[in-house]
C-alpha cells in the first residue's frame, strides 16, 4: 500500500516536471520492492530528463535483466545510449 502511494506521487511529480522529486519517490519504493519494473522505467524517464544518461542506463539494464523483452527499457536505454554518445562527442570537441 505504501508502495503504491510512493509511486502515484512520483508520478504526480513527473507530470509537473519535478524529477529529482520523483527520483526521490521511486527509489524510496525500490526499496520495498525491487521486482516493480515500471519503478526502474519511470526513474530512467527521469534521469533521461535530468541528463543523468549514465544512471537511466543502469535501471534499464536492471529491468531487461528481469523482463528481457520490456520495450520501454530497450526505448528508454535507447536514448541514454543516444544521450552518452552525444556528451562524448561534446567532449571530444572541446
């Protein structure tokens, strides 16, 4: 029960835009339970928004590890994997 309250009000955060608070959220439920992959999916959204690509790989990888054919984690791994190869690039210009 408290599970889903965490995760509703994470959700109501990233609706506002306020992700760090719903990373926040998402992790506090991780820590009841670590099975809930939309938990890993909705906190990788996040950090994709926060530019944190390195952090969103990780949960990504942790749910294809449980549910090998979620499409969001392969999306959203996606677009860190998109999101690192960028700042690479940035760096390497500099």
């Amino acid at each position: 029960e408290k599970f889903k309250t965490l995760k509703n009000e994470g959700n109501d955060f990233v609706k506002k835009g306020k992700y760090e608070e719903a990373v926040n959220k998402y992790s506090e439920c991780m820590k009841l339970n670590t099975e809930e992959c939309t938990i890993y999916t909705n906190r990788a959204l996040c950090y994709l928004k926060l530019c944190k690509y390195e952090e969103a790989k990780q949960d990504c990888d942790h749910v294809l590890q449980i549910e090998d054919s979620n499409i969001k984690a392969f999306y959203r791994r996606a677009l860190a994997y998109k999101g690192l190869q960028v700042r690479k690039k940035n760096m390497a210009g500099i």
